[in-house]
C-alpha cells in the first residue's frame, strides 16, 4: 500500500524560502513516478514538477521553474522541494503524489490524473 506524508510547510514572508519533504513508503521506483501539486483556494490544482526517481528525470512546470527544485539527495523513496523567493501567489496546499504510468508515453507527466496517491498536504502561507 502506497503512503505519502508531505510536510515542511509553513509561513513566510515574501522573498523567504521553505523547504518540503515528502516520504514515501509502499512504492516500486522503477514503476512509479512522483510529483508535487499545489491547490490554492478556488482555485484549480497545479502540477509544481514531476519526477521520475528510478531514471533520475524531472518535469517542471515552466512558470515556476528557477524558483523551485526537487531533489532526492538520501534517498528514492525521499523527495524534497527547495522553493526560493517565495510570493504570495505561491500560498497554497502542496501535495505529494505517486503514480503509475509511463514516463516516456501517453500524456502529461505533469497532469493530476495520472497520479493515484496523494499526501494529506502541507500548507505554505506567504505574506507581502
């Protein structure tokens, strides 16, 4: 069984940096793929980058990249989130999530639906 728990979050000032973890236990790394997401108040979730641990391959979403790195430095089933120069568009929930697909066919690596697991959240507020 797949589990994921995000964490890191919390508030900043605009400028400020959080970093994010997320653990995942259950997983097969040459299978699955993980990601982070983010969903702001009524708004739509948006994919922030994907990753494909067992190819060492990333995914961003072109509008954040620069600001925000994944990395896996310890371990495939760890993955963090450096977000830097944060702004107050950035505050939201951001989720960690793991899927199963190809990473090389089919659809948007970056695209919710194929993602099936999914953390609980951990909310990063920035302030101006």
């Amino acid at each position: 069984q797949v589990q994921l728990v995000d964490s890191g979050g919390g508030s900043v000032q605009a400028g400020g940096s959080l970093r994010l973890s997320c653990v995942a236990s259950g997983i097969h790394y040459n299978d699955d793929k993980l990601a982070w997401f983010r969903q702001a108040p009524g708004k739509e979730r948006e994919a922030v980058v994907a990753l494909y641990p067992y190819g060492d391959q990333t995914e961003y979403n072109a509008s954040l990249m620069g600001r925000f790195t994944v990395s896996q430095p310890d371990a495939k089933n760890r993955m963090y989130l450096q977000m830097n120069n944060l702004q107050p568009e950035d505050t939201a929930m951001y989720y960690c999530a793991a899927g199963e697909f190809n990473w090389y066919v089919g659809g948007s690596r970056l695209d919710h639906r194929r993602y099936d697991h999914w953390g609980r959240g951990t909310q990063v507020t920035v302030s101006s």
